[in-house]
C-alpha cells in the first residue's frame, strides 16, 4: 500500500505540471501572435499543427508506452515536453513555430498516454476509484500556468524567460515525482512464455472501443465549444458585462475542478454508469438552462452545473477503456483518445459554424442534445467497475 500512495503522489505531481506546461503555452499565444505578426488565420493554422501532433502523439503513445512501460515513457517524455515549451518562444515565423508546436503536440500527447495507462495501474493496485481524482491535478496545473502567465505578462515578462523557468521548474518537479512511480514492468507488455500458444491477435477497434471514443468525444465536444463560447454568449447574447462574462468560464473551469476531486467518491458509491450518466443530465440540463433563460443569471447558473456534470465524465470513460480486455491499458487508452479528443478540435468550429446559421442561442443546444444522447449510452462505462487483481495481465500487460 506504501508503493501505491507513492506513486499516487508521484503521478499526481506529473499530472499537475503536464497542465502547467499546456497552460503556460496557452496563456502567452496572444504574446506569441503579436510577437511574430500573425493574422487570425495564421495563428490558425499553427494551432491546427499542434492539434496534428496531438493526434499523432497518441498513435507514438499506444506503441511506445506497451513497450518500454509507462514509467520509463515518462522518464523520458516528460523532460522532453517540458523542454519543447521553449521553442515557439523562440520560433522566427508561422512556419517555423508550427514545426514547434507539432513536436509540442506529439510529446504532450505521448506523455498523456503514459500517465494514463500507469493511472490505471494505479488505481487496480488502490482497489478503488482514483482516476477522476487524478485528472483534477491536471485540471489544478492548468489554472496555476494560466495565473502564472497571466501574471508574466502583466509584468511585461517576455515569453523566452517565462517558458525557461517553467521548463526548468517542470523538469526537476518531474524527475522527482517519476522516481515515487511504479516500475516500467507494471504496464509493460510482456513476452510470451515459449510453451504456451500465442494469443489471437485481438481486433484493433471493437465495438466497445468504438462506442468509448464515442462517448469521449461528445463529452470533449461539449467542453470544447463552451470553453470557447461561453464568454461570448454571456456577452453578446445575454447582454452581461465584460467582467461577468469571463467568470462564466471562470466559473465553469473552477466546478470542472471540484467536480473532478468528488468525482471518485461518486463512482464508489453509486457505480460508474449510475455517476456517469447522472453527471451528463446535469450537465445537459446546465446547459440548457444557460440557453432558454436568456438571462446573465441563469447563464451563470447554467455554466457553473455543465462544469460539474461534465467533470469527471473523460475520465470515467478513460477507466473503462483501461479496463478493456484483450490489449494493454496504453493502447485502449490512447485509441479512445484519438477519437474523444477530436472533440475539442470540432466542438468550438461547429459551434461557430451553427451559430452563423441559427444564432449562437440555438447552436449550444446541439452539445446539449449530445450529452443526453451520451447518456442513454452510459452502460458502455460499466467496464470501469471491474474488479481486477493486479497486475492482471488484460489490464496493465
């Protein structure tokens, strides 16, 4: 139980600087943009390189962290991440600081794989729900990097010096927290034993698989666009004050925090598919009640229950893909990702898109509508309850 709380701590204190480094570059793009003379257009397209190497750090993820383990990955690809923060502050042009950022997007990718699959491990080894508590570290780093950069640039702090002491902090914060990890060999795909027959070889997608990115990427979706949206619809539709305006986001992201750290505690309780598919009507309900109020008020309120709905629903759906038998808990992992993370890349431009059409009003209806859809297929979830003694091949092999 010792290693357990250990690596615990080690792998929430990875979690909370894999939000801080994202947060960092986050916080200082419009420094970033300003500095190299980018149009909207071109930050754009810069951001959709990031958004590639995401996608494609997932696939390097599913085939790397299998092979050498999760703690070994991170040993190696949390350092990296944390140095590839550096680059774009230094990039000379659109070209060169999309090459930075796909390579950003590969790294961060590739490190979230590993945290998750050893979260896995983690949380088998505990006997009891962990992941959503987990994820709200990431959640708690990502507001830190947001405050710190809203504080660099404040003070006039360039983006070169900003990102180097990050990077630097976030280097040896993770050498320590990779030390307190379980070893590699707790979600290292294992060999064979010569005399036993090989395995068949399982279905790269199954229909369970399938049905989790699905999942994923309505909530992701949900998230997204209302990440992107919510200050606007606040202001231009609703008529609130520019100050009110971003404490509905504000307020969003704080109950996406607490709705993390209780998250676990619900699905202990109640079980994944009752949680989940409770978090998703309130979510749902949010939602809708932001938009039929048609007041700051109630936009407020309807912000303030998405966030707690939508808290720890990706990281009910990553249990259970973990669970998964037939395939390491990386490579489920990482393929339901790459279909749920699509989401926060289509959410906010189908939101847009809609809303030239039917009005901002009636396009947040649509992720509404999804996450009640998503909720009728909560039993796909039930997996994440599976009671497995560690290591249990079909869950962390």
């Amino acid at each position: 139980m010792r290693e357990t709380r250990r690596a615990r701590v080690g792998l929430s204190v990875i979690l909370f600087l894999t939000g801080l480094i994202f947060a960092s570059w986050a916080a200082r793009i419009p420094a970033v943009k300003d500095g190299l003379s980018l149009g909207d257009g071109g930050l754009a397209a810069v951001l959709m390189a990031e958004h590639l190497g995401s996608v494609l750090g997932l696939q390097v993820g599913a085939m790397v962290v299998p092979r050498l383990g999760s703690r070994a990955t991170l040993r190696v690809f949390l350092p990296l991440f944390s140095v590839a923060l550096i680059p774009p502050a230094l990039a000379g042009g659109m070209q060169s600081l999309a090459v930075c950022l796909v390579l950003f997007g590969i790294l961060n990718s590739v490190a979230d794989v590993a945290v998750n699959s050893h979260g896995a491990a983690v949380e088998v080894r505990h006997g009891q729900p962990l992941f959503s508590g987990l994820h709200a570290m990431h959640s708690v780093g990502v507001i830190a990097g947001a405050g710190i950069g809203s504080l660099a640039a404040y003070a006039g702090l360039g983006t070169r010096p900003h990102f180097a002491v990050v990077a630097l902090a976030c280097l040896a914060g993770g050498a320590a927290a990779a030390r307190l990890l379980f070893p590699s060999t707790v979600d290292m795909r294992r060999r064979p034993e010569p005399e036993r027959a090989p395995a068949p070889r399982p279905k790269r997608w199954s229909a369970q698989l399938t049905t989790l990115g699905l999942l994923a990427f309505c909530c992701t979706l949900a998230e997204g666009s209302v990440g992107d949206w919510s200050s606007v619809f606040l202001r231009d539709e609703l008529g609130a004050s520019p100050g009110v305006a971003a404490l509905g986001f504000g307020a969003f992201a704080t109950m996406m925090v607490v709705g993390r750290f209780t998250g676990d505690r619900l699905r202990q309780r109640y079980g994944a598919v009752p949680a989940f598919r409770g978090a998703l009507l309130c979510a749902a309900a949010g939602l809708l009640i932001g938009v039929i109020g048609q007041t700051p008020t109630a936009g407020m309120i309807g912000f303030t229950l998405l966030g707690a709905g939508l808290s720890y629903t990706l990281p009910t759906v990553l249990a259970a893909a973990s669970r998964l038998p037939g395939q390491s808990a990386a490579t489920s992992v990482a393929r339901v990702a790459t279909i749920g993370y699509l989401g926060f890349s289509v959410g906010p431009g189908l939101i847009g898109a809609a809303a030239q059409v039917v009005g901002l009003s009636a396009a947040l209806v649509v992720p509404a509508l999804l996450l009640l859809v998503t909720a009728a297929a909560a039993r796909a979830v039930s997996v994440a309850d599976r009671r497995v003694t560690a290591p249990d091949e079909s869950v962390v092999a």
